[in-house]
C-alpha cells in the first residue's frame, strides 16, 4: 500500500535557568559562623556536580498558527528487485506533502506524487512480458484541527487532485525455454487520468510534544477512468471507503501557552531528552493499519482488503534498540482479466513476522544514524479463478533486510530520514515446488517520531 524530497530542519536552543540562592538569614548564629569557619572548605574542583536527568521541552499545542505538519503519506523511494527465474522489478516513487497552519487550527496543503516502474515477469496466463509506465498527481488540501482534550484532536482535511497514469505491457524472452511467440492479446496499453476528491478525518493521539499517532475513514471519488486497448478493461470513476493509521508530527510556529505545571523551564543539571536513551520508543509510518473497499463505476469490479503491520523499537539500552514487526493481511477483488475477456477472482491472504535490531549514533544534535537489520518469515496464499476454474498456492518465505537511514531531527521527537535498504530473500518456495528468491536493492525515506516512557526509579519526563 505505501519518498527522497528536500526535508525542513528546525533546532530547537535550549536555555538554561540556573536555582536563585537562599535568602540570608538578617541576624547571623555566632555558633553557626564558628561552626562554618572550622569546617573544611571543598575546593572548587571537588564541588558536587548536580544530577543529571532529561526533562521534555514546553512547546505549542498541535494546530497552533505558523506550524508545519508532516504524515506518513510523505516520502520518497527508488528500488530494483531482481528474481532467480529472471524476473525484476524497477520502481521509483516521490511523494512530497505539507500542511501549514495559517492562524490557530486551520490548515492548507499541498501533496503530489510522480513514480516510475519497470516490471519484466510472469503475466497472468503464465506468458512473460515487460510493464512500464508512468504516473503523477498533484492537489490542494484544507483541514481543521478540534481539539478534544489534552491528548487528543479531530483533523478532518479535504483534498482536490488531479491524477494521471499510463502503463504500456509487450511480449518480452527472459526465461530458459524461450516461448514461440507473443500471446494475441500483446502489446496492451491503459491509462487513467482525471479529478479526485478525498476526505480524510482522523482522531489523533498526541503521544508527546510534536508527536501523532491517528486512525480513521478516508473517502475518496476519482473521475478518471480507465481506458484500454481492451474494450471490455475499460471503466468509469472509482469510489473508495477506507480507514486507515497515520504516524507524524509538527514543528514551527509561535509557542502557545502551556498549563503552569509543565510550561517551566529546565532545572540546573537537566538536558532535554534525545533519541536512542534507555527507555526509548520509536515508532514510524513502516507501521500501518487499514481496511479498504473500491469499486470501479458502471462495472462489477471491486477489490477490498484488511491488513495489520504494526513496528515498533524498544531501546533496552542506551543507543541500542530491539524491535518486532507483524503483518497480517487479506485481500480479495473482483477484475478484468485481459487474456480471457472474463472477470477474475482474485484472494491473497499473508501472515509473517520479525524481529530487529538497531544501534544508534549521534552526529550532530540535530543530525543521527540508526542501522537496523532484520529477519522475516511469513506465509502467503494466492489465488485466481477464472469462470470458475484456477488454481491457488501458498508461499513460505524468510528474508534477511538492513536498512541504514539518517535520521534529521526536526524537532523533539519528530524526525524524517533516509538512507539505503537491502533484503535478501534466504527462502521462498510455493507448495508445488517452484523456488523464486529474490535481492532487493534501493533507498527509502522515512517520518517517525519517538517518547520516552519513565521507568522505575527514574525521574519521569514533563510532557504537555
């Protein structure tokens, strides 16, 4: 389901506010005095340091006029994957987006998006072909923010776009028993272009300062249809109703007023807390949440899924991080298919499971590094029926992955990174025998945040 652009950085200047002394007493104690004089004085170097602790910096509430708020739905992507039995796959994907509060909790936007990919593989009737296309959108959005507590905000945004896409798909040899020659219904060529209106309304969580986490529905008109080479393949707009998790945060704008009990300052001896110290969660737009429904106007196409990918790093100690993954997804759509001319039936069900870790380094206070390599299983079961007859199997693979983003800290506790990823699958079999493993290759972007939670003994952190 879901990118290198420019990224803002905001550093945040902490000011340190040192105690006032004690008062004078107006009448000295002489026994005090003597008392004093004949105690041995400490030198300066043997003055007691006081304790460190880390405390959370005052700033202003989420929707405060002059902020930036960046999601999950920002990113960037270039990646090639290449197959045992000669299959690949080329994709390059950028989709920048912002939203800027223009006074206190109203919102505009822009996004945009432009991909690119290059697919060589297996079609749907088992003959080899080659796809490649193109497709960008561009839009405007406005939302408002309604507080609903302290913790907590509704952010309905409405978006216009404009969206357009074209595929083109020809025979192409890349196997060891070359094929006699292309199938009647290659070349095949489709495109799409057209308006889209979308609201989105989720109710967000605000974990800490500058920091979301959000669920709910996303509904969506497109009035581009598909046309293609195919009579039959083509259609009207397509309606969508979906609900989804979005992961992000805010920066900028002028401080609002925070309650007395949090909005001091830190003491003597406090630093602001960072990223990758003992107690420290992370978490990122790598998780997602989401259920969908699509139908295709003036046919009976439709597709409709559910998937549940939560990651999330635990750092159990200082700069070093473990962290777990899940995914549980299914699938099902009802399509075109374009050899035969008769709808498809297509169910795709995957169930897998990772575990992490993760080393951090500082290189700047704005500016760190966070390695992290992972290991994957999971199973997957396909399948298509045309007119009732096809077949359906399943898939049991286990991957190796590492990925080594630089992390900008635009403010505490929102970040935007980047950097390689690479995966390597170490199995991948079907149960008919077929193997298919694959190398994975690219570079990804990515919008996270992280919170401490206090731990026992530990002073607890100030939060608004």
């Amino acid at each position: 389901m879901e990118r290198g652009a420019s990224a803002i950085v905001v550093v945040i200047s902490v000011l340190a506010l040192a105690r006032d002394a004690s008062a004078a007493s107006p009448v000295p104690d002489p026994r005090t005095e003597m008392d004093v004089e004949r105690r041995p004085q400490p030198a300066p170097d043997d003055a007691p340091e006081p304790a460190q602790s880390t405390v959370e910096l005052p700033g202003a509430r989420f929707g405060t006029a002059g902020q930036l708020a960046l999601t999950g739905a920002y990113g960037a992507s270039i990646s090639q994957t290449t197959f045992h039995s000669g299959a690949t796959f080329v994709d390059f994907t950028i989709a920048p987006g912002i939203d800027w509060f223009v006074v206190d909790h109203l919102s505009i936007g822009v996004n945009g998006s432009y991909g690119h990919v290059d697919a060589q593989g297996f079609l749907s009737d088992g003959s080899t072909g080659r796809t490649t296309g193109t497709s960008w959108s561009g839009g405007a959005r406005v939302g408002y923010d309604i507080p609903l507590g302290r913790w907590s905000s509704w952010y309905p945004r409405f978006t216009f776009a404009y969206d357009d896409a074209s595929y083109d798909t020809r025979f192409v040899e890349f196997r060891a028993s070359p094929q006699a020659a292309a199938p009647a219904w290659l070349p095949f060529h489709s495109s799409s272009k057209g308006a889209r209106v979308e609201l989105f309304a989720p109710i967000l969580l605000h974990v800490r300062n500058h920091l979301f986490v959000g669920f709910g529905p996303d509904v969506s008109h497109s009035f581009a249809g598909v046309n293609a080479s195919a009579p039959a393949a083509t259609t009207g707009g397509t309606t969508s109703l979906s609900a989804a998790l979005v992961v992000g945060g805010y920066f900028g704008g002028r401080r609002g007023r925070a309650p007395e009990a949090d909005a001091s300052p830190p003491e003597t001896g406090q630093t602001p807390a960072r990223f990758g110290e003992l107690g420290t969660w992370a978490i990122s737009a790598e998780s997602s949440v989401s259920t969908s429904y699509a139908f295709a106007d003036r046919s009976s196409y439709w597709a409709g899924g559910v998937r549940l990918a939560p990651t999330v790093d635990y750092f159990f100690t200082h700069h070093v991080a473990a962290g777990a993954s899940l995914v549980i997804s299914d699938g099902r759509s009802r399509v075109y298919d374009i050899p035969t001319g008769q709808a498809a039936e297509n169910v795709s069900t995957r169930l897998g499971a990772g575990v992490r870790l993760g080393v951090s380094g500082n290189l700047a206070s704005w500016l760190s590094v966070f390695p992290t390599g992972e290991i994957d299983v999971a199973r997957a079961d396909d399948g298509r029926a045309v007119s009732g007859q096809g077949a359906e199997h399943a898939r049991t693979q286990a991957s190796v992955s590492l990925f080594v983003p630089l992390l900008f800290h635009v403010t505490q506790h929102l970040f935007v990174g980047v950097g390689p990823h690479a995966s390597a699958d170490i199995l991948s079999s079907r149960d008919d025998g077929v193997e298919n493993k694959g190398v994975f290759i690219g570079a990804s972007a990515v919008v996270g945040g992280w919170f401490k939670a206090p731990l026992t003994g530990a002073k607890p952190e100030r939060s608004l």
